[in-house]
C-alpha cells in the first residue's frame, strides 16, 4: 500500500480572502509543500529528481469541497501517491479539521518533465520506488470539463511574482486569472463544491493571457466554465460548481 504522510498546518490571514476562507493558490501551496516534505523524508526530494534531468509537472487537480478552511484553523493535510503507469503518476490528498472532518478531498495528476527540452518523460521507476505506489497499465480517465459556449473575456499580464522557482508559472497562479473574473458580488455570496482543471501549457513571463468565462445556471447553484487562452491556443480549462453561501 502506498505510504500516506501527513502534517499540521495552522491558516493564517494572508492565505485567506474576504470571507476569511483560504484562497485556492494557498491552499494548493501547502498542499504541494505537503507531497515536498514527503518526498524529502523519503530521500527522494526535488534535488533527487532533477539529478535525472527531471522535475515534476502537475497536469490535472480534481477537487471535491465540503468547506474551505477558515482564517485561524488548524488543519491536517494528508497525501499518498497511490497509483502510476507509465507516464503519469495518481497523487491525492486530504484536509482534515481539528475534528478528523474531512474538509477537502483533491485527486491529482502528475508527470515528469525533461528540463531541457520541456518534453514529458516517462516514469522513472527509482523516483517512483520509494512511494510504493501501485504500479497499473491503465490511463485513468479523467472527468470531462466542459467548454465555454458562449462567455466573458478579460486580460491579464504575467507578472514577475507569478513566476516560480522552476521559472514557470506556478499551477495554482492560474486560479487568481480564473477566479477575479467573477467578481465581488459573486465571490462573496458564492462557495465553491467541485473543482476540475487541467493544465495544458505553460506562459510564461510577460505574456498577456486571456481568462475566458461562462456561468451557467443550474438547478442547485451555478457552474462557471474557464479557458486561460492567448489568441486561439489554450492554456488551461476549468469548470467550477458553486453553491449559494
């Protein structure tokens, strides 16, 4: 069985918003900072990974919400690389409160990507090894998102502060192009419940990208679809379900 790690985090205010819940970039930044300290425990860190000429790239994050976590709480964060094949590897993780209630569950996709030619590699079996993940033939697949019909645009520049120490775009900048379009009002009587988002390309600094919009009404709540887009090629998609707070 794969090995599962776990650590405490307590929220602090900078990582939450106006309605003192966490933001997605923060709390994905601790939650990859979880699977980092796993890694390093098991001697297998970045350093380890990038002596391949390697690292690793996040491709799809699949998020199930009961609540974000609040301004103040402390937190448990789980994670265990559970599955992988031959090029992408099946990582998820859990938020927990004080209680054991389980606040978030996140299904990941992740895949090794050769820093020079910034090409995917397959899996490296001495990388993976120390994990014990379970080793499967199959392509999981992963749930639709759906495409914007017919939506909103706004523009956005990639700043020096959104670009990482991999120098790229950092996955869970895209949120903040893919959030802030919906505005105030929504965001502030909105709460999200399920995440889909997969990341197709890099941009890089300097770039103007484009967060394209839609929401759609639904029976129980509203469901907002999102392209990050310059000029026709894509970038990354999402589909966000929210509820009424």
């Amino acid at each position: 069985m794969a090995k599962r790690y776990t650590k405490k985090h307590e929220v602090s205010y900078y990582e939450c918003d106006i309605n003192q819940t966490m933001t997605f970039p923060s709390m994905l930044g601790i939650v990859i900072k979880t699977s980092e300290d796993q890694s390093d425990a098991l001697d297998c860190g970045s350093k380890f990974v990038n002596s391949f000429g390697l690292t690793w790239v996040i491709t799809n994050y699949s998020m199930t919400i009961t609540r974000l976590p609040k301004v103040g709480e402390t937190i448990s964060i789980t994670t265990q690389a559970m599955e992988y094949n031959k090029f992408f590897c099946y990582r998820n993780f859990w938020i927990h409160d004080e209680e054991g209630t389980e606040l978030v569950k996140i299904e990941s996709v992740f895949v090794l990507m050769d820093f020079v030619n910034r090409k995917m590699s397959s899996v490296n079996e001495e990388i993976i090894a120390p994990f014990e993940s379970e080793k499967i033939k199959k392509i999981k697949r992963q749930e639709k998102i759906e495409k914007i019909e017919s939506g909103m645009m706004l523009p956005y520049r990639v700043r020096f502060y959104d670009i990482d120490s991999n120098q790229h775009v950092n996955n869970a900048m895209y949120f903040n192009w893919i959030i802030d379009v919906l505005g105030y009002d929504f965001l502030t009587t909105h709460v999200p419940e399920k995440v889909l988002i997969r990341f197709d390309k890099e941009v890089e600094y300097g770039n103007e990208i484009e967060s394209h919009y839609e929401q759609v009404e639904m029976e129980h709540g509203v469901k907002t679809r999102h392209e990050i887009r310059m000029q026709e090629q894509l970038y990354c998609e999402a589909n966000i379900t929210w509820k009424n707070k």
